[in-house]
C-alpha cells in the first residue's frame, strides 16, 4: 500500500507543474485567461489552434528584427517600441486575455513570439525554449498593460514552455523589465 501510494504522489507531482506551464509550439496560437487564487496565477488554455499567416504588425516587427533596427532591445535590456517604430498598428486582445503566437520569421529561419496582453496590469512570466530535444531558459521580458510584447531569437525553436505567470502594477516610469 504504502508503495502504491507513493507512487501515486510521485506521478502527480509532474501533473501539478505541468498546470502552471503552457507548451506553445511554433506555428502555434494560444490564447490565455489568468486565474488568481490562492497568491497564485495560474494560466487557463481557452483557445488553441495553428498560427494564422503572419500579420501586417508581425511582418513589420519581423523584418525589423531582421534589420537590427531593435539590436538594443536585447537580453535585460527591454525597450518600448511604438506602433510607429514598428510601422503597423498593434493588435488588441480581448479583456482579462493573453493572446500568443508563436511562429517562424517570414524573411529568416527564426523564431518569434508575440503576446498580446489584455489586462490592466503588467505580465512577467518565464520562458524554456526547447530545440532538437534539448531545453533551455531565456530571457523575456514584461508585456505591459493592453500593450504587445514581441520576443525574437535569431535561429529555429521547436517550442517554448511558458510559466510562471504573474500581473503586475506597471507606469511607464517603471520600465521594462526582462529577467
């Protein structure tokens, strides 16, 4: 008995993690609601389906990074970028809503990930790229209020385990902030 218990702790132990992350693979589009309880956040899958073709604004960012017009913008040094900057109007996710997509550059064989955060507040989280079976974490940084976040790796990723969602109070004088 005390066996057969054990392992049934053991097994669920992955399960319990497992719910606190969210597996997006490139060419993929989720979309997120948050649920805080407990002091806890806890990701809540309400759509999933294949990426649509890049958008006007994600081509924009796309060739942009291609360019190295946002080279500053990397690693903890998080930047701003307007819609101006960018050239294309920024989508706007539902209320109370994260919307990412995740998919292959359309000029270069990278990878970039766009969130679309549809709260009041500010979003940090953690990412673990995985690439030909092997894991690794990157940085990211907040995705601020009603605003897009865009993370961009110069190379191909199989997927990206996304955790440790938090909301967080954010004003512009706080910056962006990548961990």
């Amino acid at each position: 008995m005390l066996k057969w218990l054990l392992g049934a702790v053991i097994a669920a132990i992955p399960i319990a993690a497992q719910a606190q992350s969210v597996t997006i693979a490139r060419g993929e589009a989720v979309t997120l609601a948050l649920d805080e309880a407990d002091g806890k956040t806890t990701p809540h899958e309400i759509d999933r389906k294949p990426a649509p073709d890049a958008s006007v604004f994600e081509t924009a960012a796309a060739a942009k990074f291609a360019s190295g017009a946002f080279d500053k913008a990397v690693g903890a040094n998080g930047q701003p970028m307007s819609d101006a900057e960018i050239g294309a109007a920024s989508p706007k996710a539902a209320p109370n809503t994260l919307q990412l997509h995740f998919f292959r550059t359309p000029l270069k064989d990278q990878s970039l990930l766009i969130i679309v955060n549809g709260f009041d507040r500010g979003m940090v989280y953690r990412a673990t790229m995985r690439v030909k079976g092997q894991s690794q974490a990157t940085d990211v940084c907040l995705v601020m209020p009603g605003k897009v976040g865009m993370e961009d790796w110069p190379f191909a990723i199989d997927s990206l385990d996304v955790s440790d969602f938090k909301l967080v109070p954010w004003k512009p004088e706080d910056g962006i902030v990548c961990a």
